[in-house]
C-alpha cells in the first residue's frame, strides 16, 4: 500500500513538473509580444499604448484626431528600431546555440569563426579608407569571408574535424584583428571614432532600409537552423555516434553553420558587434530547459528578440544619454548567468 502511495505521489510530481514545464515554456515562446508593447511606449516623447493603437487606426482609414508627429514617432524612428533590435537578437541567439551544439563547447559563441573581427575590419574599411562601399555591405561581405576562410583551412580530406574549426577561427580573427590595427592607425581621429563606436554595437542608426536589408537573410538562416533543429541533438553527441544512425555529420555541419553564419552576419552588419549575446542567451535557456534543441533553438529566437529588445530600451532610456548595447548586454547578462551559473550543474549540459 505504502508503494502504490509512493508511486502515485511520484506520478503527480511528475506530471505536475511537465504541465509547468509546458506552461513555461509557452510564457517564453509569447515574451516578444509583451516586450514589443512595452518598448514602443519608451523613449522621448512620450507616448501611450492607447495612443499608438489610435495612430495605427488612422493609419488603415479611420482618422483619430493624433497629431502628425505621433505617426512620424511610431513608424519612422521607433518601430524599425524595435523591429531590428528583435531581429538581431533572435538572429545571434539562434546562432550561438547552434554553433554550441555543433562544436559541443559551451564557450562557443557566433563569433567562433572570425565573424566578428571580419565585420570590424570590414566596416573599418569603409568608415577610413573606402567610403563609397556602405558599412553594412562591406561588414556582411568580410564576416562571410572570414568564415569562409576558417573552413576552407580547416577542412581536410573531405572532412572539417571540430578542433581544426575552432583553430582556424582563432587564426583568421587575430589577422583580421591586425588588419583591424591597421586601420585604426592610417585612419584620421574622427574615422577612428566612428570605427571604436559601430564596434560597440548600437541601433540608433535603425531605419527601415536597414530592416528591409538584413532582415531576408536573417531570416532565411533562422529558418535553416530552426527546420533541422533536432539534428543539432545528434551532431552534439559526436561524429560517430550521428553516423551510427545514417546521418552525414560533414554535411549537417555545414548546413547549421552556413545558416548561423548567414543569420549572424546579416545582424553583426546592420547593428555592430554586441558581445555575449549568442553566448549568454542560449546558455540561459539550457539551464532553465535543458539540451534538447528542439526547444532551446525556438525559445533562442523568441528569448533572444526578447533580452536585445529590452536591453536597448534601457541603452536608450535608462541614462540622460544613449549608451551602446553592447555594454548593457555585458553588464546585464554576466551577473544574471552567473547567478544561473552557481544554481545549476555544470550550466546545464549535464
């Protein structure tokens, strides 16, 4: 009697856990929603929500009385600001988490493979030396490159081993760093300034063109990352373990890692380099739900559009002046993780 009360109590448990974990789960899948509201009602003037769902009436036909400036405030400078803060923090989260389970390193961020020092030397470029090529082109097309040049050297005899990825990264971002160098010196005082501020990361140059540029790529890696998501939980295991099941680890490898660098690059050169993003976010979510990527690559785009978006309303609101994300995202973040960090075993990958 005493074991079927036991056995019944362990079931409730159970169950209970599961309906909880469910509930959560579906709390951080709708966080964008909450987040966007919140964040289209923060800035200098002052605007309600019931205010803003007045000008968007207006907008579809039925004037509301709102002054101009209302519909200028909402659809010119803060919703292409909200949309692409979304934007790249669901496009670094999302990479970031497949890039750990690809390289089964928890340090892994998506910047392992030189992206970021190849965006900075690229944007560097056009700010000092080459003007007429925009910053943005010039970011996305030397962070693909260095990428690209970090497979090519690691991959040997038809096969890309792990270790050899990582090094490769390591190489190609210290050239790219001293490339970064010099430009830093050729360059005047004032370039040098746009130079150290755009590597901060920041989205007070957000506008639609910008949203209109990034956004199909970013997407389109998203989805790459997202539609194969479950594979990612037997590539994490290791190469023979996925060939033991018939899967082609090189193939796969290099599917998540094209579309995590696609989704990166496309962010990293609209927004600049925001640090520990696609590294703190993913590892937020292993510890609060586990390994399983079925789950952690979705909650990755919607936690992570969440946590940027948030964060540049403080960049932007919180002080008398505008403070790069970048910074807030490292002050924010590492306390938080670390927290999490010490109330679970080994980050979540045990």
């Amino acid at each position: 009697m005493n074991i079927d009360y036991g056995r019944r109590k362990l079931d409730a448990v159970h169950n209970y856990s599961f309906i909880g974990k469910r509930v959560l789960v579906l709390l951080f899948l709708l966080m964008p929603i909450p987040a966007f509201l919140i964040s289209m009602t923060i800035g200098t003037f002052p605007i309600t929500t019931g205010e803003i769902a007045g000008v968007i009436v207006s907008r579809i036909g039925m004037d509301m009385g709102h002054p101009s400036v209302y519909e200028t405030v909402i659809f010119q400078v803060r919703l292409p600001r909200v949309l692409l803060s979304m934007m790249v923090g669901s496009a670094l989260s999302a990479s970031g988490a497949a890039f750990q389970g690809i390289f089964r390193n928890p340090l892994v961020d998506p910047y392992i493979l030189g992206l970021s020092s190849g965006a900075a030397f690229g944007a560097a470029l056009s700010l000092g030396v080459v003007s007429w090529i925009p910053v943005q082109l010039s970011a996305f097309i030397f962070s693909l490159l260095a990428v690209a040049v970090a497979c090519s050297m690691a991959r040997t005899e038809g096969r890309t081993p792990v270790v050899s990825l990582v090094l490769s990264g390591v190489i190609v971002s210290a050239v790219f760093s001293s490339l970064l160098a010099i430009v830093q010196i050729a360059v005047d005082e004032r370039a040098l300034q746009s130079i150290v501020y755009w590597m901060m990361g920041s989205m007070n140059t957000a506008s639609w063109s910008k949203l209109e540029s990034s956004f199909p790529l970013a997407l389109l890696g998203c989805l790459g990352i997202l539609s194969l998501r479950w594979r990612l939980n037997v590539l994490a295991l290791g190469d023979e373990e996925a060939r033991s099941v018939g899967m082609d680890p090189e193939r796969y490898k290099g599917i998540f890692v094209i579309s995590a660098a696609l989704a990166s690059s496309s962010a990293v050169a609209v927004a600049g380099i925001i640090g520990l993003l696609g590294l703190i976010v993913p590892h937020i979510l292993r510890m609060i739900f586990g390994p399983d990527h079925r789950t952690l690559i979705p909650l990755s785009i919607t936690f992570g559009a969440t946590f940027m978006v948030l964060v540049d309303d403080l960049a932007r609101a919180a002080l008398g002046f505008e403070v790069p994300v970048g910074i807030i995202t490292t002050l924010i973040g590492a306390p938080f993780f670390a927290y999490l960090l010490r109330r679970t075993r080994a980050g979540g990958w045990e």
